[in-house]
C-alpha cells in the first residue's frame, strides 16, 4: 500500500495535518492539494477543532507543485483537473490556519504557506518563488499575496530573480510571524495554535474573515464589514461572558455560542 499523502491527527482543539511527500520534498500534486482541502473542510465543520496547523518535515514544507506532473500539462488540463478549484476551497477556510515551516517553503509551498493565517518558521526555513528558472510565474497566488506581504518592491524582485530568502530575511519582511529554533518549532507553533483555541471561536472567525477583507476592500467597504461583525458578535454568548467575566475579575469560559 502506497503512504498516505497526508498524516492527521487531532491534538486539543487543534487540527494537525503534515505533508507527506518527503522523497520528493513535499512536492504538491493535484491529488494532495484535493486531499489537503478535503481535510481542511472537515476540520472547518468539527466544532472540536478550533485551530488548524499546517505542516511539513524538518527538510521541506513543500518545495512547489509537483513538477513532473505539471511539465506535461496543457492548458485544457489545468480547467478540466480543476487545478485552482481546490486552492479555493483552501482559500475559503473559516478557521484559523498556522502554517509551520521548516527547510523549503518553495513555488506553491511559500503560496500554500501564504494561504495560511500565520506562518511560524524554523530558522533553517528558505521561502521563495523561483518560478521564472521554469519559464512560468507564481499561478497559485505568488504574484499577489506576496506582494501584499512585503510590499511591491522586494515582491518583485523575489519573482523576478526566483532567489530563496532566510527565514530572519521573511521575518524582516513581515511574510513571517516568528522565527524559532527547529527543534523547538512544533512545540511554539502549538502554543501559538492553543492560544488562539483558547479564544472565543466565533470572534477569531469573524476576526480572521475581516482581517482578510482588509486586503480585498476599500477602506470604507472593510469599516463597513469590520462594524457589521462587530455588531454580530453582541448576539453571541461569549460576548456576554467576556465582558461578565472581565467585570466579575474571573477567567472567561468561551463556549463557541
Ligand atoms: N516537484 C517534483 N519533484 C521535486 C520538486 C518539485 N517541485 N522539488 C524537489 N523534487 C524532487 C527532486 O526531483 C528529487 O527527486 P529525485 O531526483 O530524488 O527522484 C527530490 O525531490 C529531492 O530533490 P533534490 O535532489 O533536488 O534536493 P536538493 O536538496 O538538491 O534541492 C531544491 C532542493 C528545493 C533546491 C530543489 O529540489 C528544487 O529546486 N526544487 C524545485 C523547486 C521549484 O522550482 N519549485 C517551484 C515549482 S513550480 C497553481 C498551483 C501551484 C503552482 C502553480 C499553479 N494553480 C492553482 C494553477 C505552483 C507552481 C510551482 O510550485
């Protein structure tokens, strides 16, 4: 029986998937970016999952799309193998993602990464798109969310030439969240995941959502959206205990409701 593509387990009240391509660097195929969004929705719907981290191996996060499987493809094969439907799906996870990456985060790995909420590195970490040495440019969101990340000017020149960065040069940039050392990158990564688990869950949804609108909208249309969930979350309960909580000087006890 061939490996599983992907390895899942559940810790707390966090969603734990680990790439599992490691002959080829975590290479992502079609069938592991199908994969990868199917167990991402399941864990979107689990009530008991709150947080979900992302993850390679010490050597590779994902070193890019699989490049064998894409050399060949036409054009027709991109629509018809629904090759961008899945990276939407990805793309449309309400919960928060962390994506913890040690060695390569290369081509669609730093885009896979970038899809995620929050990336916490290793110090051994290599982010790149080195797309242009193939004869092609980011097609999974490289070219944008990059850009957004660190700006026009670096954006460009990280395309343009394909060079790798550190993980300190991406934390500089604002790509990265924090850079630790790699034997102590599982356990930070965890403790990020479990103090946002620890959070009430529909105000780190709404968060996350409105967080995201700030880099699609106009700055009028995101204050809307931002005051329309703000609203929201006043007919929540954890909203009631919060602030009774801080009122009483307890511990708030946040029950998703
Ligand atoms: N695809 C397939 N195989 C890969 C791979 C990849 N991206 N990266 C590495 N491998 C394989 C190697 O071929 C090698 O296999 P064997 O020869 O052992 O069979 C094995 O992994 C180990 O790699 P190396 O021997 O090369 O290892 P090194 O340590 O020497 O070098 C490296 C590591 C990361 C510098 C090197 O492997 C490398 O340059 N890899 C390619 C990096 C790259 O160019 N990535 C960008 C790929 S293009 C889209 C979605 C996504 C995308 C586009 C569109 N849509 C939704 C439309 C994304 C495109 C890309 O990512």
């Amino acid at each position: 029986m061939s490996e599983p593509l992907l390895l899942v387990e559940r810790r707390e009240a966090v969603g734990l998937i680990r790439l599992n391509r490691p002959r080829v660097l975590n290479a992502l195929n079609t069938t592991l970016v199908r994969e990868l969004a199917d167990v991402m929705e399941e864990m979107d719907r689990d009530d008991e999952i709150r947080v979900i981290v992302l993850t390679g191996n010490e050597k590779a996060f994902a070193a890019g799309a699989d490049i064998q499987e894409m050399a060949e493809t036409t054009p027709v094969q991109f629509v018809v193998k629904q090759f961008f439907a899945d990276w939407e799906r990805i793309r449309r996870i309400a919960k928060p993602i962390i994506a913890s990456v040690s060695g390569y985060a290369l081509g669609g790995g730093n885009e896979l990464a970038m899809c995620c909420d929050m990336i916490v590195a290793s110090e051994t970490a290599r982010f790149g798109q080195p797309e242009i040495n193939l004869g092609v440019i980011p097609g999974a969101g490289g070219t944008q969310r990059l850009t957004k990340a660190v700006g026009k000017m670096k954006a460009m020149e990280l395309i343009l030439t394909g060079r790798m960065m550190s993980a300190q040069e991406a934390f500089e940039l604002g790509l990265v969240n924090r850079v630790v050392p790699q034997d102590k990158l599982e356990e930070e990564t965890m403790a990020l995941a479990g103090e946002i688990a620890s959070k009430p869950p529909i105000a780190v949804r709404l968060g996350k959502q409105a967080v995201l609108k700030a880099l699609d909208l106009t700055l009028e249309h995101g204050l809307h959206f931002e005051q329309n969930a703000f609203f929201m979350l006043f007919s929540s309960e954890d909203q009631r205990e919060g602030m009774k909580a801080f009122v009483e000087k307890r511990k708030p006890e946040f029950k998703g409701k």
